[in-house]
C-alpha cells in the first residue's frame, strides 16, 4: 500500500540515504587501509549493511512515488 510521501519526509530520506552512502563509503575506505584482516572484513560488512539499507530506503521512494508502479 502506497503511503504519502511529504515534503518534509522527502528531506529526511534524503538525509538519511546521503548518510547511508556517505559511512558505507568511509566504511570501504577504512577496510582498504588497514592490513588486520579481521578488521578488513568488519568494516566491509558495516559498508555492505549501510548499502543495503541505502537501497531499502530508494525502494520505498520507488514504491510510494506519486505515480510510481
């Protein structure tokens, strides 16, 4: 079911998938600068979690767009 989506829930999605891409991409840098491989898969799986939960959120914009399929 399609929810409406306002003006001030578009600027805090927006802020929130900013900040998802945003510590995903610090994530993935940190995993390449450490040689610790434990600390290498850590901080890819926090990147890869955040990714995800990027994609959640452009999901639901998708599928509570107006007009959206």
């Amino acid at each position: 079911m399609k929810k409406e989506i306002t003006t001030k829930d578009m600027m805090a999605l927006n802020e929130l998938m900013t900040f998802e891409n945003w510590i995903a991409t610090k994530m993935y840098f940190c995993a390449n600068a450490v040689q610790e491989k434990s600390l290498t898969t850590i901080f890819k799986d926090m990147a890869n979690k955040h990714l995800e939960n990027h994609s959640k959120l452009l999901n639901y914009l998708k599928t509570n767009m107006e007009g959206g399929n």
